[in-house]
C-alpha cells in the first residue's frame, strides 16, 4: 500500500487500533493465514456434519483446502485436498460421502486414513507408502472438530483445551446436531471482523436486537472483556453479576470466568455469564428455542461463551449453541461461518423452528457484515490513523498487542516491544 | 507492466502521445492522484446540491472519500469520511441530511463544522478538540464548488480562479439550480479521456450530432485551442469570428480568450465563442432549451468553455451550462461526471425538457466513452508506440508536456526537459 | 506466489510435473507467451474463415490483438490492432469485413494490405509510408494460417512445416470449410492445459464418450505418444496396429508417424493410426458425419493427427478434422479454441449434422475443461508438490523437459541442465 515501514518499530502503540497496513497488504495477510493456522487450534466444524465412516466435508483456509473426513474405525482425519501425482483437488463438493478418496483425474485412489491403494502404471521404483495423503493435524473435543496445519509437531491440544473443559462439559455437544449452518461473507480483513467481535461498544448504536437480548450494564462492563467497565456502571453490573452467580452455583451450575493476557500464547478465554432477566435464552423473546441440552435438566438463564483464539469462538445458551468462525479469505475478504447446535435427537419444526432459532445472531451478524465493510473502507484512506480505544474497547487493545508480540514478522515490520504492551 | 525506464529520459517526446506505462501503470497512476488532488482545485460539484444546512454529498477521488457538507453558518466544508475512533465511514449514501455527523460503528459525533462532540466513555486523558474531523481545502465561486488535498497549505484559490471570473460572471451560476447529473464510467485512464477531450480531430469521424450543432470551421480551428488550424480553414474561421466578436461585443458581451502554456502551473483557459449561425445555444436544433440566465436577456449565440484545469471544466450557452469533472478512479478506469445547470427557478417540465437539454452532450459523452476505452485497449499492446499528434491535436501535446513538466517523478523516471518542451 | 527460486536449479527433475511457480506466476506468464508466439508458429484458424477481400477477423494472445485479413491480392496478412497515430483499436468486432482499415478514433485509413493511405492534417514532416500497420509473421499451408510474433526474422517456415506436409495432404484441407467453431474457457495455466492433452492415462476415469471410439490398448500405448506403454499391453496393440498399417497401406493411403524429442526447437509430431475395429471416422458410433474429404474415396478407419507446437493440433478423420489452439490468456487462464473442418461444398442439414459432427470432441472438452481448472486449484496449495508421472505420461515428462530447455529463463530461474533430460 505504499507505506513506509521503520526499521524498528510498526508505528504501533498500545491502546490504538493498527497502522493501515495491518489491515490491506498481500504480505502480511498471507503472514497471518500462515500465523493463525500453524499456531492455532482453529474450530471449523461440529462431528455431526459427517456421521458416518465415508462422510466427509471441505475446510478452506487462504488458498487451501482440507478433506475432514471419518474413516472406518471412526477417527475423523484432515488430509490437504492434493493428489500426490499431478495435484488434482480430489474432493470437489463441499460435503459428501465416499467410499474411498479417489482423485477424478487420473484415479489415483487414497482408502479413508489417506493411504495410497491404487495408483495405476507407475514405473517400477514408485513407492505408495511414499505417497500418503498429506495431512493437517486434527483434534476432536465434545464433538468439535479442530484443526492445526503446522508443518512439523503443533501446539500441545491438551494445554489448548483443558482450561475450557468444564465450561463445554454441562452443554453435552458430544451428542449434539447441527441445526444450521449460514456464511457471511464480508469484504474486509479478518483483524477487523475479530475487533468487531471482541467489543460492545458499538451495540447499542447499531445493535437493537442484540440489545433487547442482553442486558445494558453487561454489555459495557463484560462486552470487551472483565473490566471494560468503571465506576457507577461496573458497580452495578457486579451485583446483578453476584446475584445470578449465587443462585447459579446453589443450582448446581458454573459459573465464573477466565481470560488470557497478551503474553500468552492462545489468547483464550471463557465465561458464565447471565443474560438478562427473564431471558431463559438468547432468543429475540427469552424464551426457549430448543430442547435443553447435555447435562441442563431447568433452565439458568446463562450463557457460556469460550474463546478458543481471536477467529473461533463458541456462544451456549442451556437449550442451543453457536460456533463461530472467522475464516480469511484474503486481505480484505474474511467468511464469517455460524453454526447453530440443538440437540441430537431434537427435530425441526417440531422441537425447534430454524428462524426462531438463529434470529439474535443472524441480525446482528448481518447488521456487523455492514459495519465491519465500512470500517474496512474508511481505514483505507491516506487520512485514516490509528485511533484511541474507549474504555469498552479493552479486549481489542490486548487482541492487537497479543497479534503483534506472537506473529511471525518480517525483518523490516519488527516492533519495538516497549511500545506494544499495555504500561505495567 | 515490465516496461525499461531509461534513468534520464522518460521516452517522451514533445508532440507525441505518452507511452505506454503512463497509461496503464499502478504506481504512476497514485503518484497522478496525489498530484492533481494537491496541485489543483478540482470542480466537484454546484452547491445547490446542498441548499440546506446539514445537507451533504460525498466526492470520491482515488481511494478516499469526501464529505462536502453545508454548517448552519451556511458555509461549506469537505471533511474525510474517516472516523477518528478506528476509522469507520461516517457517511455512507451518495447524498443526505443530517443533524450532526454520527459515525453508525460507535456512534462518535462530529457537529457540521467537523468538531468531535460526542464520544462516550473514553479515558480521560483523551482530548476531543483534538479530533475533529480531518478536512481538505474547500472553496466556492459563482456557486462551483473547489477542492484541494494538499496536506499543508493549498495553492492559492485567488490567482487560480481570477481569470475566469470575467467568463463566469454573467452567466449567475450563483442563482442555479441542477437539473441533471449523469456520470459514464470510463474503462480508461484519466489520461486517455482527457486527451480525447482536448481536441476535435475526432470529431468529424465519431461525432455526428456534435459536429451538426457545431461549426465545422470551428472544431478543427479551435477544438485543440487556438492555433489548432492553418492556412485556409483558418483564415475562414477567423473571419467568421471575427463578426459574430464585432456583433457580440456591440451588445455588450463577452468575447476572447486565454490559454496557459505548458509552463504554467495549471493549465487553464477560458473563451467565449459563437456555436454555429442561427444556432442560439448548444442544443440538437440550436432552439433554446431552458430561461436565460444570469444578466442574459437574449441570446447572443455564444458559449464559454471554462477550463480549470485538465479534468475540471464548465462549458455554458446562455440558458444553460455543463460541468465537467473526469475523476480517476484506478490505472484503467475513470469516471466522467456530468452536470448540467439551469436557472435556479426554471421548472422541469414547464421550463425545460431534461431530455432535450442533454441530448447534445449525453449522445457525445456515450460516443467518447466507447472510443476512449478502444484507444485504451491499444495502447496495451507491446507494440503501441507514441504517436506524432495531427495540427489539430496541438493542445494535447501542450497537456501532456505541462503534465511531464510538472507531475512529481520518481527519481528513476526524470525526463531530459530539452526533450519535452515545444521548439522555441 | 512467494517461493524460493534456487539460482542454479529451479526445483525441476525429469519425469516430474512442474514446481508450482510454473503454472501460477505471472513474469514466468509474461515470458511464456513472448516465448510461444516469438519462437513458434501458431495455428490460430482456417483461411475459410475470410473467404473474400476485406473479410477479417481478430486474433488474440495474451494482451495483443492481431486482424488477420486477407487483401485483393488474396494475400493473408496479420496486423497488430494498433493504430498508428494514438494506439487506438483499429478493427472492434471478432470478425469482419472491411474495404480499407479505418480507424474508428480519427479515421486514418490503412489499405488491406497494411499501407497508411489517409492520415489528414499532419505535420509537413510527417510520413506516412513509415507509418504502416505493424505486423507479425504469417503463413498459409493446405488453408490453415499460421503466425509467428517474432520481433525480427522468424523461425524457418519451411523447416516448420515440412514434416506435416505428407500428412496435411491427403486431407484437401485447402477445400475445407469451417463447420463449427467453439472455445472452451478454462480456469487454468496453458501448461495444464497441454499436459491434460498429451496423455490419456486419465481417460479411462474421466472420459466415457471418447474412450467409447478408441480402441483401449491404442490410448495407453500411443496416448502419451509412442513407447506409453509396455510390456503384453504395447504387445496386443503392436499387432493391432501392424494389421491395420497393412491393409491401409495396401489400400494406398499413409501410415506410420514421426516424434521430436526434447532437444528439437519446435517438439512436434505425426501420425497415422487405426481408430478402433468398426469405426470409420470419430463419431460417437463410428459412423460417417459428413462427406470424405480431399483424396479420400474409401473410409479407411484412420485418424491422422499433427502436433505443430504444444498449443496447436489438427486431429483429422477421413471425413472431417478438428483444429485446436489453446490460447493463453493469463496465468490461470486459457481459452481452448476448437473448429471442425468438413469439405468445402458439404451443406449443413443435408451433408452433415453439427451436434453429431462435433460431439465426441465438445463432450470431451467440457469433462477436460472441469479436471483441469480442478488440477490448477490442487497445485495452488503449498502443500503441492511435483509429482511423478507414469509410464502413459512419457510425453508430459518429454514436454516439460523441452519447456525448461527451451524457455528464455531470467537470470534467477536457471536450470541445471543435467536434471532435466532423461537418462540417457
């Protein structure tokens, strides 16, 4: 974008949304596909979307595609979509069922753990052990399916996971379906639809429906993160907070909540928190939109939210769920895919009505598609600068700190680190 | 597009066209926007598009976007269309009302003279006066709105304009009203389009209806400028103009002419001249198409061509006018915006038929838009060389040296100066 | 697309595909259609296209347009679609007829044969016999045109074409006309494009129709040219082929075939085989399309197929012939251009019916066009890498070898010559 880049220092500062180019360069966008999906876990689909030894459904990632796929002893596997012979895409559709992975061109065939069984002609010296399907590391938890493509050994799963263990445990997504599934897709870079995410700031200006949901005072004081709220407000909001714990935990529920600083190295976090009063769910009336699910016998009238990394999250009410991904398409084209979870053996039409379901979210997600495409542009001007964050805004300052301290720079874009971490 | 750039000369040659990577080339075509929104006062609309305080329109120009807004005090400003906060869009229709200036993300207001006065809940140390919102330069004359980006101070408005005051003033564009505006999206290089706009040696093969309003001798004597014909065809027309000057100037109008040459800092000109015999305005039969404006009170069969500089331009009968402006857009394309004026009270309708008033140039424009986007398409072959302009092209060759001359080179593309002037 | 080119090797081995750079970058495009149209003559239609005087039409490689034309001399020519005043197209449509060559900008007017003959008002100095249309090389051999881009002299014709000559002849190319002509778009590199077409180990799982009229063994022992198969396979079909080669031969009529290897300028080939027991011609059921054409006055189930270069190709039957040209149009993209010759005095309806004519090849255009824009999508992926061909690919390996021999590499892009010939 034709911007000059000192030597030593980003033109980052702590407290500030990010230089333009973060935002719009070929470059660094490619850093940050290659960043996110070889440091992360990232949580592209629920297990119910391929039931059956054979299933299998297409992940896209930047320029990438991945075959998830069941195979027989029902271990579910991501295989790049790459015939090892010329390089075919081998799966075409988006999801599907197979009886082994045969590549359309040359019909090479792979069995369903992605070894090569058939391969026709090939000069004598030619190894198929040699020419397994390559592969992306993949993990299953409570039925959500995670995805990790480092080149050598990834991140350890179990210290990814283990702090949102007992937030997924009461939601039973092990023996969970998939209701819904929608993408929104918004032309803007995938730093922007995660600060949109990450803050409520900007609910009660462009957000009725999400606000008639939720209540005001939590929506500034938890919005960005525990403190993104002071005084009078903070005050408030803690004792309501108080109030539903107490009755919460007497239940015999969770509740509580934890939340990574910039330092570490997944920027997770989880949360119980109540919705609003009267509200058995986050439905556009409070009330139920599906069975309760997992272990919830009565409704509590809270909601989990876990942040596995700044682009896959999951949002549980007692009855349904949502998991959210925000996946980068390019530099200034990000998919955002929402998949609503009810129970497995609930039925549509009679247990749940699909649109009473996903209305909160499909609104409000269509409303930041708006918001976030014109931040996009704006930011694209000669005269756009890196603007101070509001008090509401704290989970956006330690997001774009955290992206800065632990993604993979060029030489010429390092940072000075006294700069970009919040003052001690 | 791999083109050798010798390290002292650009290729050019004074009378002949640019090559090739003038016309297509991305970094060229940034450094031409930033040089023609710094240098020059682009025309970008009549304020009659914005009578009313809190009226606005926005003007695009490149990658930005400008809000041209109306204070209570009824002056007008052009602020960027990039909130201070992180950098949303304000604005988003083309054209609208409002009370303040609200940025739709988090509601940051901005009041009509561009003061930040609204932005809740942001830590203490932050200083509202000190984000207001950022502003181009911003004039009006006779009710045309001027815009300048320079980023420090803006060339001088008063030597810029005085020369064309005399031509502006009796057609009291300051009482006019918009009957129409049209814009012709143009796969062409702003270069490309002006040039085309700068002579009339095309005229005779693309333009039937123009050439039936105009008088042959005419376009070919002074479609590229004065000077733009010799020998006989000169020699005619001069005699033609010389009598309808005698007859003008004996009713007390206007007539003659300037032009800059190729030194100047702008490039302007201004005339008045007659359109044909027994033409009274320029119009498909000559007839009148709208009131008399301004101190007119019968036609006097003459036009004034305005030109501000190469992509600003007024062209005005006595009942009517035409502005110009030729807004790049990208390396391949432009956007031509069209605006016509009648008398503020003229009733459509009743005082003037929106057809009929634009047929002349709305049949012309659609005619140059299709040879423009030919003469592009060539140009992109590895086998377009610089053509020798005709006598009748004489301004462009003076366009295009005054833009080598004063465009802002990188330094591996300075020209030979002894190379780019007309011989003296 | 950001990989490391090695300055001494550029990742290339013999018997492998390409690194993904080759089907993908843009400068290694750019060179490769300056090498294509600079060093090789291009099949680009049949002479019947432009029957009278003034007939055109455009031919377009990369970013060049050429009006190939024939003039009242009879004589083909093939201009660059340039004008030579500003660079404007001179001919709009795909196809034509004209008396002169008339610029449709300012009218300069070129005689069919190229010569400038109206250029009004230019300077006293100018000269028009050094303004003729620009032109590349062109040659007609038995009513197909070829051209070659060459800035100076071309590659011999006559060496060119010589080989082809006892092949071409009996066909009466020279009183064909054009049946059909279709163009099949593909999201792919034109190398892809080639490799698709030079190897039938993929017809079997991709091609039903077509491999329903050729006999099984003759694909995999010829489909990727002779020596693309072995062992008891190349035994059966060795006799097959005797057999028919006898009785052809004794009927008077050609056989036999010539092979370039990877070492040859122009990697060329002909051949004369059997198309399967039964069948006459390459129709879906073997049966006539239309009537035998040239010196043909008996069927004698041959096909007859010439490779002048890797993107031109006739396959002819005795009753009629298929041309291709597969056009490079951008990295990702080709237009594969195919036209059906039948004989000069055929009606269509009476003589021949369009849809059985061209059916076998159009329905095994569109599944080719599918499996290669699905190759290209595969070798997108970083985790594509080359891989190694089987024995029905021989001709692949012998023509990418020959690319990276005979390509003009930047000075980064060297090849270690020892890798990319076969063992010898």
């Amino acid at each position: 974008m034709g911007d000059t880049i000192s030597p030593t220092a980003a033109g980052y500062i702590y407290g500030r949304s990010l230089p333009q180019r973060f935002y719009c360069n070929d470059t660094i966008f490619n850093e940050d596909v290659n960043f996110l999906s070889q440091t992360q876990w990232l949580l592209v689909d629920h297990s119910a979307r391929i039931p059956q030894a054979g299933d299998y459904f297409l992940f896209k990632c930047g320029k990438e595609s991945l075959i998830i796929v069941r195979d027989r002893s029902d271990e579910i596997h991501a295989f790049y979509n790459v015939c090892r012979h010329r390089g075919s895409l081998i799966c075409l559709e988006p999801t599907g069922h197979v009886k082994a992975l045969t590549c359309p061109y040359h019909a090479w065939t792979y069995d369903l753990s992605g070894r090569l069984i058939g391969a026709s002609s090939m000069p004598s010296e030619f190894d198929k052990t040699a020419h397994a399907l390559k592969r992306a590391h993949l993990r299953v938890e409570s039925g959500l399916i995670f995805v990790n493509m480092a080149d050598g050994e990834p991140p350890s799963f179990e210290r990814f996971i283990e702090r949102h263990r007992p937030f997924l445990a009461p939601h039973g997504f092990d023996t969970a379906k998939i209701a819904v599934q929608m993408v929104y897709p918004t032309e803007a870079n995938w730093k922007l639809v995660v600060e949109n995410f990450l803050e409520c700031y900007h609910c009660k200006p462009a957000h009725a429906t999400y606000c008639a949901v939720h209540s005001a005072d939590k929506l500034l004081s938890l919005g960005a993160g525990p403190g993104s709220a002071s005084g009078d407000l903070a005050t408030k909001f803690d004792a309501e907070l108080a109030e539903w714990e107490q009755a919460t935990r007497t239940a015999g529920q969770l509740v509580g909540m934890f939340g990574d600083d910039v330092d570490a190295a997944y920027f997770q976090g989880s949360s119980r928190t109540p919705i609003q009063k009267g509200f058995l769910t986050e439905s556009v009336d409070g009330k139920p939109v599906a069975p309760l699910m997992g272990s919830y016998v009565a409704y509590d009238g809270g909601q989990t939210a876990c942040s596995f990394n700044p682009i896959s999250y999951v949002m549980a009410s007692n009855d349904h769920a949502v998991l959210f991904l925000f996946a980068p398409r390019g530099p200034l084209r990000t998919d955002v895919i929402t998949t609503w979870l009810v129970r497995e053996d609930a039925v549509a039409g009679r247990d749940y009505d699909s649109a009473h379901l996903t209305k909160v979210w499909d609104v409000t997600l269509k409303e930041d598609k708006t918001i976030t495409e014109n931040n996009q542009r704006g930011v694209l001007s000669r005269h756009y600068e890196p603007g101070l964050h509001s008090l509401h805004e704290k989970r956006i300052s330690d997001f774009v700190a955290w992206y800065m301290l632990h993604r993979r720079p060029t030489p010429t874009d390092m940072v000075d680190e006294d700069r970009i971490r919040p003052a001690s």
